[in-house]
C-alpha cells in the first residue's frame, strides 16, 4: 500500500480516527508522517491533515483557524511552531493562550519589573482612580471643600500626563504603527473563573 | 575587538571564584526582550530582522558597560567559532544556528552577552563563577534598565514582557546555575532530587540546557515558569533549592567517603590513570572522567592549585574548543578524539597522583599514631 500524501513509498503509518461519528483512515509513509506532525498524537488532528491535502482554501474559512490581523500568522502556524508571530498575536489568540498559560505558569498577571517609562504612567493611572474614589465619596458626603481641593488634584495630574504623553509621541516619531494601541487595551485574561495566583504549592 | 583575542582568555564564569564554586560552577540570568510593533524573528523577514538587528545593537553597543565589546553578525562568524560560543555557554545552541539578520555582542570579560534575533529580538544574560544569581540579575537588569531608555519594548498591562514563546512571557526570565553533582550520581540519589525540583516548578537539565544529555555530571536547574512572580520571588525560590541540593551533595560526598571510600578512590585513580594515558578519548567519557578528578579536587586529594587546569578541560575538550586553533582543516571525530586525549595527557602531565592517604579510609574516630608512618 502505497502512502497517501507522497504516493511513491511504502505507508508504514495507518491512521484511523472517529470524528463525529465517521471513521476516517489515512496511511502514511514514515518521511510523510514526521512532516505531517503524526508522532504527536495530542496536537494532530486527521480532519487538519485531510483538509490539508486537497482544500487549503478550507482552511482560510475554518473557524479554527484564526489569524492575527497584524502579522497575519494562524493559529495553525502556532500548533506547528509553538511560537507566536508578534506581540498582537497575545490578543488574537487569547483566548486559546490563557487556558494554555494558567497551565504553564504560576499566575495570569506579571507582578515583575515594569519598564521605567510604563511604571509612572500606570502608578499615575492608580493615583488618579484612588482621587477619582475620593471625590466620589466626598460629595456623597456633601464635604464639598474636600472635593475641591481633590478637584483641582486630579485637574493637575491630567494635565501634567497630557503634557507628557505629547513630548513622549514626538520622541517616538517615524516609527511604525504600533501593533497595541496601548498597554490598556488587551483584556486577555477572563476574571471570572481565575484565582488570583493559582500557583501550585510546593 | 576580534573573536580570537576573546576566546584565547577564558571567560571570567570559568576562571573567577564565586561563593560555592566547588559545586555551583556557574549562574546565569536571561532576559527575553522584543520590540514593540516588530514581527518576532521566527515570523519576520529578512528586512525586518534587519532592521531590527541594526536598531537593537546600536543601542547595545552605547552602553557603558559595552565599551570593549566584540560584536559580530553571525553570517560573519564560521561554524566553528558559533560553536565555541555555544560551548562557552555565551550563546544558545538555537542562536548558533542562525545567519543573516542575527548578531551577538558580548563584553571582553564574557560576563555579559546578548543576542539579537534568536527566537527574541533580544536575549541578553549575565553569568559568573559560583551562586550569585543574585548579584547577574542585577548586572543584567541593569543593562536592561539602560536599553529601554532608547529602545521600546513589547509590554503589556496583565502579561509583562511579551515573548515569542509564551512559556517566557511575564518576566522574560530564566534564571539557571550549573551544578556538578559526582557525589548525588555516584549514590543514586540524583534522579530522586530531579523529581522532587521539577515537582515544584523547577526544571533540571544537561549541560547545554533543553534536550542536552547530562555529561561530566553537570545538571543546570532553572526556572520554569515566568508569568505570576516577580524576578525576585523567582531567584529567591531558585536559591533556596540550590542551597539544599548543594547540602544535598556534601551530605552524598561526606557518606562515599565513610562508607564507600574504596569505590570512590577507585573511580578517582580509574580516571586518573585514563585521563593520563589514553590515546583516543571521546568528549563524553573525557568529561565523565574529569568529573571525579574535580571531585578529587574538592575532596583535597590532589594539590588545590591544578582546580582551575581541570575546570578549563572541561570546555578545552569540547570539540569545537578542540580545534580553534586549526581553524583550516575540520577534524573528523576520530582525530578530534585522539588530539583531545594528547592535550588532556600535556595538562594533566604535571598533576600528581592522587593523594590516597588522605582518605580517610574508616570514619575518623581514632587515629592511629602508627598510620603515618607507613
């Protein structure tokens, strides 16, 4: 019997798998199994290889296969490598990844370093919501001084980050677009149904 | 600087001290680093890389800490120099086999290294002699510190460090030391400790990290995981493991010599007596062997100034280092084995026997006056 895919050596490799109800076999020889992926059962699925053969615009339309608007890379491409196509890829794909980092890692959030330039604008954004709370409390409570006083603390703080937030993008000028509007966008992780650090204890 | 004026000295992680250096050989800190709004290297083409290439080393080569520093693209270097690199630990085994649009620029010491376009943009490490994670996180944190001045790197508000892998997203981190366990293997209990480290999140590996074989009885121990826990936690964590595999080892060592010091001497003069009258050594047995003479080293059988002649075969052996100076003709394995045996015949020639009457051969209770004599 001669290989499915190659159709000049020997299969060696028989394959059969049950998919919704349907028996599908494919035989394969040895060189066109390893390309194909076969040896790892846990991520090969015989509809992705049958499809591949004869139908690549199948794919295109297969919900399974999403792309990265971006870098255009597939979550095909991501099963193959195993590494992603750019930092957008993160958001395209997230929501396959985070399932996939809960297991990895030892948390969803990075708790480390934040670089220089982000670390002030993110203890800023947390100053502001704490004021922002306070004001809110303070005319609940019709303390209407306080309120101004917070008033004119959250007025200064905008106004010092709009002014360096300009002088940052003329810095940054004649680069290209950037892939992540900016670091607030993304929303990969799904709160719900995740601890906040469902680490394994030692 | 030229490559060949660096790789005549040894790097300062083999040749240094640092504490614990009999059994921790080295630590290593990396960091995974991309550009905001460039494709990963994997994905990119060859333009992009490129551009990518140039604007990174430019900012690697203004740091001060770079001032005397050999950078090269690795188009430009031969097969045989990636290697040396690669034995040297100063570049990964996948950075080796790169080409056009990936670079390394490494500083005269050979404590710091970075590499642009492996399967980051940028991987940059720090490594020293003995356990100082501590001390080549902050040299390299440092480093980082300075090059996100000029560069803008991938982060994001949740994730951290955005990876090409998202086994390194968070932290971008990989914090490892090598240890050299003889006495752990000799008593059968290193698999018992590989178990327990992995089962805490930790990853132990052989000599050149994922997938490499444990040769000469050198395990790396690493971080595993990235995401969830900030740098120190992860070193603090990794410390406390070394510590009590170090511990570990002395225990090991400390119970060969009580209770099984004839079968430790035998495998000490077995590989003494090898070492110094093969004619044909293989790189795996060569390293093999040279594990129980650094062993004996430890242990005080031989004089402590060879240590740092035996710690230098250990890379000198390896193929690649084997044949940097006959950079015109490749050596076929049958030849590298038996220049390898005469250089490792020419190092050890001076190196006495080992000093067996130091071996205390029953436990130390009493000794007897007359023992010295004989």
């Amino acid at each position: 019997m001669f290989c499915d895919v190659c159709k000049s050596k020997e299969a060696t490799v028989f394959l059969t798998q049950i998919v919704e109800g349907k028996m599908q076999k494919v035989n394969l020889c040895e060189g066109c199994s390893k390309e194909k992926g076969v040896n790892d059962p846990t991520g090969f699925a015989l509809a992705d290889l049958l499809l591949g053969l004869g139908a690549a615009q199948e794919i295109e339309k297969n919900p399974l296969g999403i792309r990265c608007s971006v870098c255009g890379f597939s979550q095909t491409d991501f099963k193959k490598t195993g590494r992603l196509g750019c930092s957008a890829c993160y958001d395209a794909f997230a929501e396959g990844l985070s399932g996939m980092l809960k297991n990895m890692h030892r948390g969803l959030i990075h708790t480390g370093k934040v670089p220089a330039r982000l670390a002030l604008a993110l203890s800023r954004a947390r100053e502001l919501a704490a004021l922002q709370q306070g004001l809110e409390k303070a005319i609940l409570e019709e303390k209407f001084e306080d309120a101004a006083g917070l008033r004119d603390k959250i007025r200064l703080l905008e106004s010092e980050e709009g002014k360096e937030s300009k002088s940052g993008e003329s810095n940054l000028s004649g680069g290209e677009p950037d892939l992540l509007d900016g670091p607030n966008r993304l929303s990969l992780v799904q709160t719900e149904d995740v601890p906040p650090n469902p680490g394994k204890k030692s | 600087m030229k490559l060949s004026a660096i790789i005549a000295n040894t790097g300062e992680w083999l040749s240094g001290s640092g504490p614990h250096d009999q059994i921790v050989v080295s630590s290593r800190v990396r960091l995974a680093r991309n550009l905001k709004g460039k494709p990963f290297p994997g994905w990119a083409k060859k333009a992009e890389r490129v551009a990518v290439l140039d604007e990174i080393r430019g900012a690697v080569i203004q740091l001060p800490e770079m001032k005397e520093a050999f950078s090269e693209k690795l188009e430009d270097l031969s097969p045989l120099e990636k290697q040396v690199l690669m034995e040297r630990h100063l570049i990964s085994r996948e950075h080796a086999a790169k080409g056009a649009g990936s670079a390394v620029v490494m500083n005269t010491a050979q404590t710091l290294s970075f590499m642009i376009n492996e399967e980051d943009h940028l991987r940059m490490q720090a490594i020293r002699a003995g356990l100082q994670l501590d001390e080549v996180f902050a040299m390299i944190n440092q480093a980082d510190g300075e090059l996100e001045e000029s560069l803008d790197f991938a982060f994001h508000n949740e994730l951290g460090y955005l990876t090409a892998c998202p086994t390194n997203v968070g932290t971008g981190m990989r914090a490892s030391a090598m240890l050299h366990l003889p006495g752990l293997v000799m008593s059968e209990q290193v698999n018992k400790i590989i178990n327990s480290v992995n089962k805490i999140g930790l990853a132990v590996r052989g000599l050149h990290g994922e997938g490499s074989e444990a040769m000469g009885n050198l395990f790396q121990v690493s971080n595993q995981t990235t995401l969830g826990e900030a740098e120190e936690e992860i070193i603090g964590r990794l410390n406390k493991v070394i510590f009590q595999i170090l511990e570990h080892e002395q225990n090991a060592r400390q119970i060969l010599l009580q209770q099984r010091a004839e079968t430790l001497l035998d495998q000490i003069g077995r590989a003494y007596g090898i070492l110094c009258h093969a004619h044909s050594i293989t790189s795996k047995e060569a390293l093999n062997l040279l594990s129980f003479i650094k062993m004996g080293v430890d242990l005080g059988l031989f004089p402590g100034g060879y240590r740092l002649q035996v710690d230098e075969l250990f890379i000198e052996t390896q193929p690649a280092h084997l044949q940097k100076g006959l950079q015109a003709t490749k050596l076929g394995s049958e030849e590298r084995d038996s220049l390898r045996a005469a250089l490792i015949r020419t190092k050890l020639k001076k190196m006495p026997e080992p000093e067996i009457g130091k071996i205390p051969t029953t436990p130390p209770i009493v000794q007897s006056p007359t023992s010295e004599e004989s």
